[in-house]
C-alpha cells in the first residue's frame, strides 16, 4: 500500500491501495496514445503549459510545503525553498525551449546536415521521497517540452504530493493522457518496462533499486537513466573564517535532515586545521541541531522520514563505533515520538570499517584528516560513488586545480552540494548514469535525428 505517516509524531494518516495490473494497463495505454498528438502539438504551446505550471506551483508553495512535511518530515522552510526550484525548472525548460530544440546543422563532406531533436514516446519516471517535488520537476518539465508523455509512479510514502503535483499539471493544461500519476506496485514495474509501449525510465532512488531497473531496462533495450547514492567528499583546504567554514558545511550536510544524496557525507580536513575544524564543527553539530516540529520554523533538526531510516541510520553509527570509529556527539535514537535521531559527528573512521565505503543516509558527518593535498584527493576518490564533490579553500586556482583531480560528475567550490536548473546534474560510478537539469537534461529520452539535406 501507499501509506502516509507523519514522521514527526508516528501517527498513520492514511493508506491507499496499489493500483491493479489492470490499471496500470490501461494508463499505459493512454500516454502511449497521448503521444502522437502531444508530440505534434507546436512547441509554442508545450512550452506554454510549462510556464504555467511554474506560476501553479508558485501559488500553491504552502499548500505543497505542508504535504511534503506530513508525508517525510522535510522542515517546512525547506519545502518552500524545494518549490522554489522547482518553479525555476519548469520556467527554464519554458523560456529556453526554442533554442534547446533547434536543429543543430552539421557541415559534412559533400553536402549539408541537421540534428533534428526528437520525442522518443511514453517514459516512466519512478521518483523517491526526500524531494517529492524537485525530482519530479527535473524529469517531467524538460520531457514535456519535448514532446514526450509521462507515467509516473511516486514513492510509496507520498502519495499525496504525487496527486498534488498532478493536479497542477492538469491545470495548467497538461492532458489527461500525456502525463499520468499511478500508484504502481516494485512488483509491477518489471513487466511496466518490459511493454513494447513505454520507451525509456528514468528513475532516483538507491543503488539497489537502480541496479534492478537498470537490469530490466537493458534486458527489454529500454533507454535508462539512474540518479542513485552518493558519498559525497568535501574538501578544506584552509580557512580564512572557521566559523563561516564550519557553519556552512554543516548546513550542507544537515540540509534535509542528511537526506540528500549529493549532500557532503565525508568531509575531508588538511591537517593543520584538522583539530580546530573538528572541534568547531562538533560544537556546531551538538548544539545548533535540536529536534522539533519540522512545520515549525524554528526547528532545526528534524525527523527522518521513517522509523525505519532511523533505526538503519543509528546501527550505522553503532557499526562505525563497534570497528573503532570515534563517536564525536549525537548518535542515537532520540526519546521522543517521531524519527528522530541526533545530529552526529564521526572521526577516526578507516577503510576496514563499513562506513567508509557505504553511504549514511541521514544527520551524520564522517571527518577525515589529510596530511596533504594528494592524500586528500585519494581519500575523496576512495569511494565507489562519484555524484558530487566540493573543495573549500581561499585559493582560487589551487581549488581549481584540486577539482579537477576528483573523480565525480559535479564538482562545487567554496559551496556544497545544491542544484539549479540551468547546470546539468548526475553522476559516475555507482552513482548512476545519464544527466537532469540544464541542457543535457533534455537530451536523454530524445531522438537526435540526423538528416542528410
């Protein structure tokens, strides 16, 4: 079942149940129908609707905040600022979708060439909790510009963003049979993609979940793209104002109670400001983070967005601090209804512990020190994720230079993390495939058709 459970409290709002095969049949057979005619509509209108529904989701960023609060605890000042960059998506594929669909003429020998920039057909997005609305928005706007429809099955956590978010589409004009919202089942995507009638997924969540689909995708020759884990490294090469410093890496981290998959999971300290980097940022940690009402806008520590997260990400801890991980602050589970768990700091963390390599999918800061700048670099690339990566330092070129080196698909300096809809998000390695956001974004389920004049 689709269920909805208020983290902050552990009270069961609601269930839903998971649409029947037959269902979910027939809503394939309507945005595979839906295609021919969407894709044909002038491209003036598609990007119409697209601009209106970015006005939509302006007007109802209280109304959205306040659901993504219920279902997975996101504090409500950050629900606001999700919508924020969800308008700011829908709006860039709205304004930029003549240029980003023009052919592209190409000088070939004996003659002349275009790229025409073509829909594919009908795509599922399976998108996950922790950002309701923003992962939506980076898949859906710049597939309905393009021409592509859409069936999207949500996470099973939040079902009622997923109608909310529906509904805007609808009334900013997007058919009924062009962009559908289904309460599917795991059980059922495999034969979802397996119909000769669905062209393409595209799919965030976990490493596991993406190896599955990327599995069906390949084996029905399905076009996939995978934005999965990540153990994201920061680096501090020096620091002008610790306190500026510390106070905006651990933002970072915390943003979403650490449940950010380019959030910086590892942050990696030169040793000369080592102590005093982990001193401060351990103080910050245990006495700025205090669990409350995440629909209050004071608090800063909210839940997690399940008891189940909370209870994973604590035996995580334990785990590290069992194999000889120092236990800075935080921790544990919090005595309280809801999913919380403390802020936490880990130091002394070594390859033959487990919390090295995996990801800590929650409040929880890993500190490593570096003697140098090329040990620094080799702790970052020791990971079998590569999403994202930020180096922090006075020194423009030297941070420039030490980016390079890192093995990763985004590279921040002197900022962590974030994402905005004019610059290309994804990831290497174990962190997924393809690219979202700005103009790659819209190149992944098209057809790059070229035509020989």
């Amino acid at each position: 079942m689709y269920t909805v459970t208020n983290p902050a409290t552990g009270e069961l709002i609601e269930k839903i149940e998971n649409a029947t095969d037959g269902e979910v049949l027939a809503a394939i057979e309507r945005v595979h129908a839906g295609f021919s005619s969407w894709r044909r509509r002038p491209l003036a209108e598609r990007a119409t609707i697209v601009s209106r529904a970015a006005e939509l989701f302006a007007e109802r960023a209280d109304e959205l905040a306040a659901i993504m609060t219920l279902e997975m605890g996101k504090r409500i000042n950050e629900g606001r600022g999700e919508i924020g960059i969800v308008v700011d998506i829908f709006n860039y594929y709205a304004d930029h979708a003549s240029e980003l669909l023009a052919d592209e003429p190409l000088s070939i020998t004996g003659g002349e060439a275009v790229i025409a920039k073509e829909p594919i057909g009908a795509l599922i997005g399976i998108m996950p909790w922790n950002f309701p609305c923003y992962q939506v928005a980076r898949f859906v706007a710049p597939n309905l510009v393009l021409g592509n429809t859409i069936l999207l099955k949500h996470a099973s956590i939040c079902p009622r963003s997923a109608a909310a978010i529906e509904r805007v589409l609808r009334d900013a004009g997007v058919p009924d049979d062009v962009y559908r919202n289904v309460f599917a089942s795991s059980r059922q995507i495999p034969w979802m993609l397996a119909d000769p009638r669905i062209q393409g997924v595209s799919l965030t969540g976990s490493e596991q979940a993406g190896i599955s689909v990327a599995a069906e995708a390949g084996k029905n020759l399905k076009k996939a793209v995978l934005e999965l884990g990540g153990s994201d490294p920061l680096i501090v090469l020096d620091a002008t104002d610790m306190d500026e410093t510390v106070k905006a890496t651990a933002t970072a981290r915390m943003r979403n109670c650490g449940q950010s998959c380019n959030a910086p999971k590892r942050m990696i300290v030169l040793a000369d400001i080592y102590e005093e980097f982990v001193e401060r940022l351990t103080e910050r940690v245990a006495g700025y983070y205090v669990p409350g009402d995440p629909s209050d806008p004071e608090t800063t520590l909210p839940p997690l967005a399940s008891n189940s997260a909370a209870d994973e990400v604590a035996a995580q801890v334990a785990e590290a601090v069992r194999q000889g991980a120092t236990l800075r602050a935080g921790g544990h589970r919090i005595d309280r209804p809801g999913a919380y768990l403390e802020a936490t700091v880990l130091t002394d963390v070594t390859p033959d512990m487990t919390a090295y390599y995996e990801e800590i999918f929650g409040p929880v800061v890993l500190v490593f020190r570096a003697a140098t700048e090329a040990e620094a670099i080799t702790i970052a690339n020791d990971t079998p994720f590569g999403l994202g990566a930020s180096v922090w330092g006075s020194d423009r070129d030297r941070a420039r230079r030490v980016a390079e080196q890192i093995d990763a698909g985004m590279v921040y300096l002197n900022r962590a993390g974030g994402s905005q809809a004019d610059l290309p998000f994804g990831g290497i390695k174990r962190s997924g495939m393809g690219r979202e956001l700005g103009p790659l974004g819209i190149e992944e389920f098209m057809n790059k058709k070229s035509i020989r004049l």
